[in-house]
C-alpha cells in the first residue's frame, strides 16, 4: 500500500485537473484556466502598506533648517525659514508582480520576455497590478515645522501627511509619482569672505511632478513591518550641477543679482527657478528612496 498511495493522489490528482480545466488534450483551454486561477490568487492576496515621508538636509548636524555649501572655493551658508513648504496634491504607487510568471510577457520573434519591475503593467485599472495606490494626502505641509526624529543617516522631520494602504498587492515597487501645487522656500544665505555678504530669498516654484524609479528591489509582502521611505532633499534643490562641460552654481548665479532681496518664481528670474527646477527634476536628487541601491532588497 505504502507504493501505491503516490500512484493513487497522482491518479486522483488528474481527474482534478480534467474535472477542473476540460480535456487534458485540450492545452490552450488548460493554459487559460491555469492563468484564470493565478489571476483569482493573484487578486486576491493584499497586504497594509506604510509610508514615511521623510525631509532632511545634507545632515552634517542636528539643525535641519540651516546647512553650507562650497561653490567655486567660495562657502555660503543656508537658513531656511520655518515658513517655507510643499504643498503636496497628490502621491501614488503603482506596483507589480513578485514573480515573473504573474507578470506581463510578449512574444516577438520567437523570443520571450518579460516586463522589469520599475515599468508598470499595462493592465487594467481593475486589476490589482493596474491601479494605482494613493499614499499621501493632499495637504499643505510646512516641513520645517514637524518633530525631529532620525533614519539611518542622522536627523529628518518626518510627514504627517502620509496615510497606510490597506489593500496593496504583494509584489515590487514599480514608481512612485508625486505631484505637487507649489513648492515655498524663504531662506537667508550668506557669502562668507571679508566682508560677508547676505541675501534673502523667497522662491515659489509652480505645480511639478516627480517620478521615482526605485533603483534596488522594494519588495511588499505579508507582514512588511517597515514602512516605505522617501526622502526630500531640500538641501540639494541647491546643490551646483555640471551641464555641457561647464559648472551651473545657483549660488554664485543668486550673488550677481544686484538686490539684497531676490523673489524666484516661473516667471521672475528664471535663471534661478530654471536651477532649482533642473535639481528637483533630478532623479534621486531631492526626492528619493534613501538607501535605494542597485543590489539592495528592502
């Protein structure tokens, strides 16, 4: 009995399979209930998702609103007013499968592929890996104005605006967009030399998006304990870049102007909100999933 016993769930187990998918000659019918069934399991298996927003300079101390750059051998040193603020109108993820055989493939020559996890599927809004989940609510958040608390690199402001998923599907991130009404920042930055020089400004930067592609591996799984991070970087808004061969300074740019007081906006000194814009637009720039690196499971 002991050997038959295999012979007989095998057995049993194909008259299942007969029973539940037609004819076992008839391969395009079992194929389209097998993906029917993974599809129901699919859809059908979800999880609580947390985000922290987290805002932070290049925290070289504990004063989140005050940090000093080098530009051209030149140190300016940076205080933001309490004030300033992002005006957040909307955050969502869109996810897809762990698995590659829950996921989208195409046939081209022959040839099989599959979808990479930073690409959303082209699913249906119906389907669990077609929606997008929203993380945030729309709020006008004055950021330097939150509790203090730290992450793995030294002290952040965390958000008060971002709110649990109850539904997400398991899977990997694929992108998180963020849009934003406006973004205002009043600063104070003073050129040191001999003498000092000081100049205030107010920057009011119109509605943007920004999407982030997570360069490591964020998987979502029965009881994720850890939230997801991102990171907003204010400090870097204001970071010099390298553009066709030359060094781009929003800084060494902001003292040519001849004002002791310098309003920035889309359409007021351009110059200097095209700067701003260029580094918020940079990808793992400001906005970013802290940590995320090519190799890394979080």
């Amino acid at each position: 009995m002991i050997r038959i016993r295999p012979i007989l769930i095998v057995f049993s187990f194909w008259i299942q399979l007969a029973c539940t998918f037609g004819s076992i000659g008839d391969s395009n019918e079992e194929n389209l209930a097998i993906i029917q069934n993974l599809l129901y399991f699919r859809n059908n298996t979800v999880t609580n998702l947390r985000t922290d927003i987290q805002y932070f300079d290049n925290q070289e101390d504990e004063i989140l609103n005050q940090f000093s750059f080098v530009s051209n051998s030149v140190t300016y040193q940076l205080t933001l007013e309490k004030d300033s603020y992002v005006d957040w109108e909307s955050g969502n993820y869109r996810i897809n499968p762990q698995d590659k055989v829950l996921g989208y493939f195409s046939i081209s020559n022959g040839a099989r592929t599959h979808t990479p996890f930073t690409v959303p599927l082209d699913l249906p809004t119906t389907d669990l890996y077609g929606k997008s989940y929203s993380f945030l609510i729309p709020s006008k958040e004055f950021f330097l104005n939150r509790p203090m608390g730290t992450n793995d690199t030294g002290s952040v402001y965390t958000s008060s605006i971002s709110k649990q998923i109850l539904d997400a599907p398991l899977g990997v991130m694929a992108n998180a967009v963020l849009t934003y009404e406006d973004i205002y920042l009043n600063a104070r930055i003073t050129r040191k030399g001999s003498p000092d020089v000081t100049k205030t400004m107010k920057v009011l930067l119109g509605q943007g998006s920004i999407v982030l592609r997570p360069k490591c591996k964020i998987s979502i799984f029965q009881g994720k304990v850890n939230p997801v991070v991102i990171g907003f970087v204010h400090s870097n808004l204001f970071r010099d870049y390298f553009e066709n061969g030359a060094n781009v300074s929003f800084l060494q740019t902001l003292f040519t102007k001849v004002d002791s007081e310098v309003n920035i906006t889309n359409i007021t000194n351009t110059d200097l909100s095209n700067i701003l814009k260029k580094n918020l637009n940079t990808e793992d720039l400001v906005i970013q999933f802290p940590g995320c690196l090519p190799g890394v499971t979080k």
